[in-house]
C-alpha cells in the first residue's frame, strides 16, 4: 500500500440540474487531477440536489431517479472519470428494475462504475427504501468505505465498515444548519448568503458556530480517531434548496487530526495526502485488535425496533 493523494470538494448544487452539477463536478475533478489527486469526492445527491426531494411524489422521484449502472450520470461521471484521469464519488437518487427508489453513492472510475452504497437509513423522502448492506472496495491497494449521512450517526455502521476491511471511509453528508433538539441548532439566514462577500464575517461565525463546524466535530473526528480510518467528509456550501449549508468539507486523519478543510464561501476542494504509517499507528488500530466481541455479542447484535423519529415537514416550520 502507497501513499495516495485524495481530494474531497464543497459546492453549491442546483436542485434538479444535472447538466450543471455534473459540470461543476468535472471541472474541480479537473483541477483536483491537476494537483495529483487520485480521487475526488463529492457530497450527498451532488448530482441532483438534495432537500428539495422532500416535496416529491413517487412518480417524480422516479423521473429524477436513474437506473445504476445504465443511468445517464454514471455514463457522464465516466466520461469525466477518464477525460481527467481520476476516480470520482458522487450521489444520486436511484431506482431499479422494481421501481424501488434508493439514496445512492457511487465511485466511477475511467473504467466505469467500481462501487455503489445505497444508504442505510434514508428520510428525505418517504418513498425511499433503505439499503441492506455495507460497502467496501479497493483502490490503488487501498480499502475504501462508503456510509451516506446519517449512517454515520449510528456507530455501528462505522465499525462494522472498518472491521470489513477499510482503511478510508467516504462520509458524503448534506448537513449542519438546520433545526435538531441539540442546544444551539437551527437554520442559518439565507439572506446572509445573497451578499456573501459583506457577510463573510457574519456568515463564517454562523458557520463554525453552534448550527455547524461546532457541532461536527464533537463526534466526525471520534468515528476516524475510534476505528483509525482515514474519513473523507464531504458536504455542500450555499443553498440547498430553501436551506443554507456551511460546507466545510475536510479530511482527516486516523489519529482524529483534521489534515485538509475546505474554508472559502464558494466552490472549493482540497487535498490530503494519506499515508499507510498512521494506519497502524493510531489508537484506533489497537482498539479495534483488542476487541472482546463475547462480551457484547449478544448485547449489539440482539433484535430490537428502531424508528428514525425524524420529520422534514418539522423543518419548514419557520
């Protein structure tokens, strides 16, 4: 296993516009490959747009969705893949043979298509079904993970995809800046963000405050730091739909140290250099060897009913 270069990129999507955010994914994968990234990832539905899916029908989320592979984008995300000579992840909506729609994540290569995660525990839209499995493939001698958003809240998932064998987690989220009963939370202004080179002040405080950065990093760099994996968090930066989103898109290291952040209020990536040293180095690796399953088997991995109590329509409460 050698070192290998990966970006992760922040930028602001159009709801249902393929044509330009596929665009503005090939032309930072372009300069990402310029500056010797291996891969470049992208946020939760970068392709399609994320929050404005909660108003959609069935019948107009199977318009937006794609099959996978076969679907439109995958073709697009391949030509960009081999024109650039890089690795590309990006989200999308899917569907299949039975019209059973999915959150999708996939990384396509010059090859086409080398992984797909269907997430794990989708809420958007209550047409969405959820996937049954984990994720893991490898690239350039390198395990890597994919869990969508909210998999990630769950800690499980991020053990389970580690004692799986990956090494680099992909963590594509749409989130931050929205109302939740942690203290602190709730929307940032949309109108701070039409004059955002005034507000630039105004808005960076609202973004690393409480409603954001604050709030990620009380556990993003625990899920790296327990399981020592590198964790590639990706995330968009402006509106998303009706709702202001704060990016900070990072890198970081299985020691829990952020090594790249993306931190301008516009289209951005940045690129972290992985070393396999710090995989075994780390504390995470020890943990992980020093595990007891016997002891909790029966406790983690009983049957119970879990219900995601979470409601999108709450959010347009304003």
């Amino acid at each position: 296993m050698e070192k290998i270069r990966i970006a992760t990129a922040q930028f602001e999507h159009k709801s249902n516009d393929k044509d330009y955010n596929l665009s503005v994914i090939d032309s930072l994968s372009k300069q990402a490959a310029g500056h010797g990234a291996k891969m470049i990832a992208f946020h939760e539905c970068s392709i399609t747009g994320y929050t404005f899916a909660r108003h959609l029908s069935k019948s107009q989320m199977l318009e937006l969705a794609e099959r996978i592979p076969g679907g439109n984008s995958i073709d697009a995300l391949t030509q960009i893949a081999k024109k650039n000579n890089i690795a590309v992840l990006a989200g999308l909506f899917e569907k299949d043979k039975d019209d059973d729609l999915f959150k999708a994540y996939v990384c396509v290569d010059k090859n086409g298509l080398i992984a797909k995660h269907r997430k794990l525990h989708p809420f958007i839209n209550t047409h969405l079904t959820a996937g049954d499995e984990y994720t893991v493939f490898e690239f350039e001698g390198w395990k890597c993970g994919i869990l969508i958003c909210y998999d990630n809240n769950v800690i499980e998932n991020v053990r389970a995809t580690t004692l799986l064998g990956a090494n680099i987690i992909f963590m594509p989220h749409v989130t931050m800046c929205t109302p939740s009963t942690r203290p602190g939370a709730g929307f940032v202004d949309a109108e701070l963000w039409k004059n955002k080179n005034n507000n630039a002040e105004a808005l960076r405080k609202e973004f690393d405050g409480s409603k954001g950065k604050e709030w990620l990093m009380k556990w993003l760099p625990a899920r790296a730091y327990d399981n020592g994996v590198y964790v590639i968090f990706s995330n968009p930066i402006g509106m998303d739909d009706d709702q202001l989103k704060n990016g900070c898109s990072m890198i970081i290291d299985p020691f829990g140290d952020v090594i790249a952040e993306c931190r301008a209020l516009n289209d951005e990536f940045v690129i972290g250099e992985l070393t396999p040293e710090k995989l075994t180095a780390a504390g995470g690796y020890r943990y992980t060897q020093a595990r007891r399953p016997e002891l909790y088997k029966d406790i983690i991995g009983r049957e119970h009913t879990a219900e995601l109590k979470i409601s999108w329509l709450d959010y347009d409460k304003k």
